[in-house]
C-alpha cells in the first residue's frame, strides 16, 4: 500500500511539472545557478533564467559564466545593476533591493564587455591595498618631525 501511495505521488508530481513546463532536471537543479548555460550573443548580451538563491549566488553564477554584470528588476519594476566582482559600496544598493536574494526562478540579463574573453573578472575591493614602502621613491622630503 505505501509503495502504491508513493509511485502515485511520483506520477502526479512529475504530470505537475509537465503541465508547468518544468522538467525533472530543472525541478531538482539546486537554487544559486542558472536554468542553462548562458550564451552571450556579439553585443556581451545573455539572457537567462536564475534559479534562485541569494545575491552572493547570484554573482558567484554570474563569475562563473564570464559576466562582469547583471541586470534584474526589482519589485517596482526599476533594472538594478549588479556589478560582478564590484566594490562594496557599488554592491549595496543592489543588495538593498533585493535583501532576501531571489526567491525563485527570475530572468535576469547578464553582460560583459564586447570581444572579451572567457577569463571571468577579477575580484575588486574596495579597500586598495597600501604599497610597501620600498616602493615610494626615494630623495622625497618627507613629514617634518617639528
């Protein structure tokens, strides 16, 4: 009898899906990626669909495919650019629209710039890093001790 309940679970899940449009691959595609494969067209265009997931795993995706941005609209129907990799501070207005990430599957457009390469882009801080002080030139007066 249990064996019977779940095999009739499975087939009513699996006609659900199938009247949705979603396949059983894609149901059991875990949140933080995307639906498929982005393929950016000439202009450093992709269209696809994120699975979900929180904004960090919005941009870890988005790294991953080369984007360098992401755009998405928010509630009010305003686009909101993620910059990949970008500086705090550019990031937060992002992250201020979107707080609890993505709660489903949502079309977002990722970009990057025309004739780039596959080489995802770097990390950027918004903190530079100071320069040892062998590299400051030398014969420069310096602060005065008076």
């Amino acid at each position: 009898m249990i064996r019977r309940a779940a095999l009739l679970a499975t087939l009513v899940a699996g006609a659900l899906l199938g009247v949705v449009g979603v396949s059983a691959a894609q149901a059991q595609t875990p949140s933080g990626t995307f639906a498929a494969t982005p393929a950016f067209s000439a202009n450093g265009q992709a269209a696809v669909v994120f699975l979900g997931g929180s904004v960090d795993q919005l941009e870890v995706a988005a790294r991953t495919s080369t984007a360098s941005g992401v755009w998405a609209q928010d509630g009010g129907g305003a686009f909101r650019l993620l910059v990949v990799g970008g500086p705090a501070f550019i990031r937060s207005e992002f992250t201020a629209k979107f707080p609890n990430g993505f709660s489903g599957a949502t079309a977002v457009t990722l970009t990057r710039p025309i004739g780039s390469t596959a080489t995802p882009p770097p990390i950027v801080t918004s903190t530079p890093t100071p320069l040892p002080p062998s590299s400051f030139p030398t014969g420069i007066p310096g602060p005065s001790s008076n």
